[in-house]
C-alpha cells in the first residue's frame, strides 16, 4: 500500500536509506527469511507528489503493511510523520473532491462516535498564523466526523499538510504549485531522543565523539536491536554504542588508548558512565585493542551483527597503531612489557594510514560479523572529485546497500557507507580482497593515498591572484542540504 512519508528537512542523502534499512530490519521484503542475502536488501519503491522536486519533505512509499509503516516511522530519526493518504490536491476543492471518493470502508472505521480524534495543520514553506488553522480545520466540515476532539490523546491523529509555490524564492526546494494533503498518522518520530541524548550534556566527552542525531541513524542503519551484539573498534568515548544500546542492542567496544576505555576522566567520568547516565546497558566488554592487531584468537569468526564505526581519517584526530617507528621499520625487534608494568604501562604507536586503517576494517568485518550482518562507517570524500564513487572501498564478502553524503566544506565531505556481508570469510576471499585494496590504493587520489586530508579541509578552494576565493557553484540555493 502507499504511504504518504513525511521527512524532516535535514541530512537528506540519509533519509532514504535509514527507512529502507529500517524496513528490512521490520519485515518489509518478502524474502527476508531467503538463505540469498545478496539479493535480500532491497530498496522500497518510492515516487513523489506532483510538482516536487527529489529534495522535496514529500515523498509517497510503497509499504506492505500498516504495521510495518508505524514502526518505520515510530523508530526513524528523520520521519516526521508516515500518513495513511486521504486525498491531495492543489486546492481545496480538489482536496474535497479526492478526501470526499476516498473508500468509505477505509475511513468510516476512524470516523465513529465512540473514538476521539485529533487534526493538526502544518505547512513547509510558509507559516500559517492560528486563524488560518482554524479556518482549514472549519473547512473539512464535509468529513463525517461522529467521535470527540482530544488535543492531548486522542484515538486518531488527522493532518491537514499544505506547501507553498516557490514564488517567495524562500531557499526551499521547487514546488512550481501548491499541494494539500489530507491523512491519518499512522506513526511519528520520536525527536526527543535528540535533545535527550545531546553531547552537550553528556558526563565524558571526546575531541571526536559523535553528534547525538548522526549515532542514531547509523545504528538504524545497522538496524541494532535487541538481541543483538554490535561492535565499535574505534569506540572512543562510546556515543556510537549509546545510540545502539538504546535500541536494545548489546554492545563491545575497543580502542587502541587505554586512556580512554579505562580510566576516561576518573571514576565517575569514563565510558561506563555515559551508559549510566541514560540507564542504558553496560557495554559487554571494553578492551585496549589495536585495529591493525585484532585481539581475536584464530579460528574465531561471526561472532557480532552489526559493527559501526567512524575510522579515524586525520582531521580531528589521526590514526594510531601498535609500534614505534624504529619497531615498524625493523630496527629493533618486538619489545615484551615485563609483567610488574602492566598495570600503568603504555604502548608504543606509530602512524595509521586511512587506507590501511579500511583495509583492516573491512577484513576484521569480513571474519567477525555474522552472514547478513552490517558494516557501517564513515568515510571521507574530496568534493571536487566527479567520480567519488570509484575511491569507495570494495570487499568481496560484502554488497554496498547505502551511501549518504554529508557535506562539511566546499571541498571536503564523508560519506556514510552501508554494507552486508553476502560471502562467508575465506583465505580466499582475504587474498583477493588484498588484491582489491591494492588497486583500490594504486588508482585513488593522491591526497587520500597519504592519508592526511588536513590540507583539504583547512585550505581555500581555490586561489586566485593572491586572493582567496571559495567556489559556491555546487551548493544548491535551498538551505535545507546543509542542515
């Protein structure tokens, strides 16, 4: 059946894949149970409104039950609201004429006098003072309503949803005319999760700890839950997992300073503590471990559903692994930590490249994660660069499902990449995944093959005759894109 989806207007690369992801973790494709995961992800069928353009807060989805619509909506970060659609039109007339043929068995059963009701007018791009609310609420008096109106908790929520032409140029994307919908909300985010979780209160905090709202939708696209184990190598002070524990997910974390994991800012300002502090479930396990080492013991594979992660890509904070220079370079050999400093003492580390930081990832990913469990990370991109999807990293255990792109300068952005493992973990798979990195390090971009994107981010874009001058032209001129 089709719904009437409503996004809130931000982050809008990730809006189709965090309700496709969540869709399939709900049941929504018929071979769900098929032993095939290659061909199991799938994508819904979408198609928009009349005179909307693709960015547009409007979009209809094709969805095989009303229960899985409530709880896409219901868990999604970025619906607003998933609508049982009555009748749409470009005017009040058409809206009557549409609400006025839509099924009677489809609306009599919210209509009866025992049930109360709601209706809420909204609009995008405009505002509507509380008159003219009340006066398209007065103008659907053809609607037989018999039940009684409950403002705070009501049996059924009716919206009323009008968009404004594009004649104010008000920086919103092209509706060339007016669309009005009328519908019954099937289900609705729950956006106060995003104040609730905010970093700004949160007990221990990092110069790289993840924004509240982008931890949540990667761990829908991981599609934690409960019952599940979800893994963060690089956990730094644990916002990703927060998010995952959330959903009821179990969670293990590691990262390669002990610092952090274990002692954090003191005994009531740690990682354990941010869990605490929202009455999550502890983190399974913590450990100090390298990305480049894996701790695992061999012969060990699927042992997590999901792993997300934000690579650590020399911006904010650079990677790290085991060894010091003269240990890599082969000058001295291995050193054995003698066993009265192995309460206080700190290893050694040396520089980690981004390109082999994803390698070790994805290899890790390959041999833990169980068949059709997801990886989820980010990763950065040069804007400037019109074939992007050429440097995206490839494994031959796993199919891309996802990418969305998040823009932070004119030149630079990441972009959060979506994967399932489709193949079992063998040597033969990691030998031609080997072959793979390696071309994948031979034909990428000479910034990214350094591993050091400090000059792509904190550089002018271009220069011209001593002046500095940044390119706009791809920004586009509605500023919902850049939320």
């Amino acid at each position: 059946m089709w719904y009437l989806c409503v996004f809130y207007h931000r982050l809008l690369d990730y809006r189709k894949p965090e309700v496709e992801s969540l869709a399939d973790l709900f049941g929504a494709f018929e071979d769900k149970q098929s032993p095939d995961f290659a061909t199991r992800n799938r994508v819904l069928e979408w198609r928009l409104p009349k005179h909307h353009h693709p960015d547009s807060p409007f979009h209809f989805v094709n969805l095989p039950s009303e229960d899985v619509a409530r709880n896409i909506a219901n868990r999604s970060i970025l619906v607003k609201g998933i609508y049982e659609l009555w009748g749409e039109g470009s005017s009040f007339e058409e809206l009557k004429e549409a609400v006025t043929s839509y099924p009677d068995e489809r609306k009599l059963p919210y209509l009866e006098s025992e049930s109360t009701f709601k209706i809420t007018v909204d609009s995008f791009g405009k505002v509507m003072s509380l008159h003219e609310q009340k006066e398209r609420i007065w103008g659907l008096s053809y609607i037989p309503f018999k039940g009684r109106v409950n403002l705070k908790n009501p049996d059924h929520n009716f919206w009323l949803m009008e968009t404004d032409d594009n004649a104010t140029n008000n920086g919103l994307p092209p509706v060339v005319q007016r669309r009005i919908f009328f519908g019954r909300e099937v289900g609705g985010a729950d956006r106060k999760l995003i104040p609730t979780y905010q970093l700004k209160s949160r007990t221990y905090l990092g110069p790289t700890a993840m924004d509240a709202e982008m931890a949540f939708l990667m761990a829908n696209q991981a599609q934690a839950a409960p019952g599940k184990l979800v893994y963060d190598p690089f956990v730094g002070t644990g916002s990703i997992l927060v998010s995952a524990a959330h959903f009821g997910a179990m969670t293990m974390g590691a990262d390669i300073d002990i610092r952090v994991v274990r002692d954090g800012r003191g005994p009531d300002c740690n990682v354990w503590s941010n869990f605490k502090q929202y009455g999550l479930p502890m983190p399974i396990a913590l450990l100090r471990a390298d990305n480049n080492l894996p701790p695992w013991r061999h012969g060990l594979k699927e042992v997590f559903d999901a792993i997300i992660c934000d690579p650590p890509y020399g911006v904010r904070a650079g990677g790290r692994k085991s060894g010091g220079r003269k240990l890599l370079k082969g000058v001295v050999g291995p050193y054995t930590v003698p066993d009265d400093k192995r309460a206080d003492h700190i290893p050694s580390t040396a520089p980690y490249s981004l390109l082999e930081c994803v390698h070790d990832l994805l290899d890790l990913a390959a041999r833990m994660l169980v068949m059709g469990g997801r990886l989820v990370f980010f990763y950065p991109v040069l804007r400037e660069d019109d074939s992007v999807e050429d440097h995206f990293p490839e494994h031959p255990c796993f199919k891309l499902v996802a990418t969305s792109e998040q823009i932070l300068s004119s030149r630079y952005g990441r972009v959060l990449l979506s994967m399932v493992k489709t193949s079992s973990y063998t040597e033969e798979l990691a030998l031609a995944a080997r072959i793979k990195h390696l071309e994948f390090k031979e034909n990428h971009t000479k910034w990214l093959e350094n591993g050091n994107l400090h000059s792509s981010v904190f550089s002018p874009a271009d220069v011209e005759s001593g002046d500095l001058k940044v390119s706009k032209e791809s920004k586009p001129k509605y500023r919902g894109k850049y939320v």
